[in-house]
C-alpha cells in the first residue's frame, strides 16, 4: 500500500495530537509565550504540519505553536495532515 503525498487541512480535538517528549525538552518557552500572546491578541498562523497515525496525530511542524494552543486552552486545533 502507498500512502498518499496529498495533504488535507482539518482541525482536530487537540486532545488527539502528540509531541514527542524528547522534542519537548528543546522548545523555547519565550517563543512559546510569544506565540500565546500572538494567539490571544486574535492574531492567525498557519495550520501545525502533522502526521495521521491511525487513532492520534504526531506534530511534524509547529510544536511551538502546539504548545501556545494548548497554554490558551484551545479545544480544537488547526493541522495540515501529510
């Protein structure tokens, strides 16, 4: 089976997206926090870049952006899907 090259965007329970933890310890939190302001302030970013892993997504692209969601308490969150 070959899976497609096309991506979709969609948005997801942000429940259903992980990072994996290694990655986490190398974020920084001042662009974190940069970003929750961004978010706040009502200002738009492009979808998170994930990958569709049957029952969850991994985050391929934006896991400072991931993060700043999840700070502001995003239920749903915006991913392009490859």
């Amino acid at each position: 089976m070959v899976k497609s090259t096309e991506s979709t965007t969609r948005y997801v329970d942000i429940t259903q997206v992980n990072v994996n933890r290694k990655k986490l310890r190398k974020l920084s939190q001042a662009k974190i926090c940069q970003y929750l302001f961004d978010y706040e302030r009502g200002d738009d970013f492009p979808p998170i870049t994930v990958e569709d892993c049957g029952s969850f997504y991994t985050v391929r692209d934006g896991r400072h952006r991931y993060q700043a969601q999840l700070l502001a308490g995003h239920d749903r969150i915006a991913v392009t899907v490859y």
